[in-house]
C-alpha cells in the first residue's frame, strides 16, 4: 500500500507512513462456561448456531481486562449485520438484528446462571 501510496501521489506531493500500534487485538477462548452459554442463547436467538468470523475485537480496554483477569471469559458481540457500516458516517442498526442480540443476552444471563 504503502508502495502504491507513493506511485500515485499527484504533483510532488510527499508520502509519510507511520506504523503506529495503539492497542493490542483480543481472540476470544472458543471454550468455556460462558462460551458455551452464550453459544446455546445464540443459537435460540437467532435459530441458527453461531460461527466465529475473526471480526472485531480491536478494543484496547478488552486485551487490557485479559491482563489484569486472566481467569476471565471475556465475549464480545453486538448489533451488526453486514450492511451495517460500523463506525462510519452512514452505520445504522437493523431493528430485527437488534431484537435478536437482546434476545440473545437474556438468554445468555439465564444459560450461564443455570450452568454455574
């Protein structure tokens, strides 16, 4: 890209890069208590069990939370489908997306309360 930045750049204009990492990526277990939990509220939610797609989980707090609680099952989901832009000027939230995903909590804190 970088290459490329500097290939095109139009009347002298001058290309500075800088690789700066500003927080750590996070993977989440794919066992667990809550894992499995949150798997099952899923798959009830949404009618269809969830698959993992390595999206997201950029969030500097999260690998932070792992250091200080390494014991801890951290998850991560939300209201997103794929036309939902995320963080960009146009993102918007499907209504049936976002009733599934509280649906989903719901029966995640009941799963992991009965399975504890």
């Amino acid at each position: 890209m970088i290459t490329f930045l500097h290939q095109v750049a139009p009347w002298n204009v001058r290309i500075a890069v800088t690789d700066i990492v500003v927080g750590s990526g996070f993977l989440a277990a794919s066992g667990g208590i809550a894992r499995a939990s949150l798997n099952r509220a899923m798959e009830r939610a949404y009618g269809r069990p969830p698959r993992d797609i390595g999206a997201g989980g950029s969030i500097p707090l999260v690998s932070t939370l792992v250091r200080q609680f390494p014991a801890a099952e951290i998850l991560l989901f939300g209201a997103e489908d794929d036309a939902a832009a995320i963080h960009a000027p146009n993102e918007r939230v499907n209504l049936e997306e976002l009733r599934r995903t509280a649906t989903t909590e719901a029966l995640f804190l009941h799963e992991y309360a009965t399975a504890l």
